[in-house]
C-alpha cells in the first residue's frame, strides 16, 4: 500500500480518537455542571466562568429530567391496571 495512503489513514483513526474523548469530555462537563448546580455546590455564574458554558446552556441542562429524578407523572406504573 501506498506509504501517503498509510499515513493519511492512521491520521484519520486519531482524528476519530480525538473526536470521541472531546465528545465524553463534553458530556461530562455538562454532567458534572448540572450536578453542582442541582447540589447547590456552585452558583450558576460560578460555573458558567468556569466551565465556559453559558448561564442558558446550564439552566437548560438543569431544566431537563435525569435518570431516577423524573416528575412522579413520568415515572412508569408499577402494577397493572385493576
């Protein structure tokens, strides 16, 4: 195989590499803002001047339902009707 072929593909796998950590990194950012919000840890201009996320990207992270946290509405039945 062609060595510049070689090479433009091993280049192409660390770009994909690189695109998966920043992808998790960024999830975990936002995860770990909202949980200091939600805990009342940090105010919400503390952790916008830290992480760089706006004060409406927070509030809307804050705004959407978690795994365990759903409103009692959301939450599935757990017996069957009677």
């Amino acid at each position: 195989m062609n060595p510049e072929l070689q090479r433009l593909r091993a280049l192409a796998a660390m770009m994909a590499n690189a695109e998966t950590a920043l992808d998790v990194a960024r999830r975990t950012l936002r995860e770990c803002s909202a949980a200091l919000l939600r805990t009342g840890e940090a105010t919400l201009a503390e952790v916008s001047e830290a992480t760089g996320l706006d004060q409406g990207e927070l509030l809307d992270l804050l705004s959407r339902n978690t795994p365990g946290r759903e409103p009692a509405w959301n939450r599935p039945r757990t017996s069957g009707l009677s």
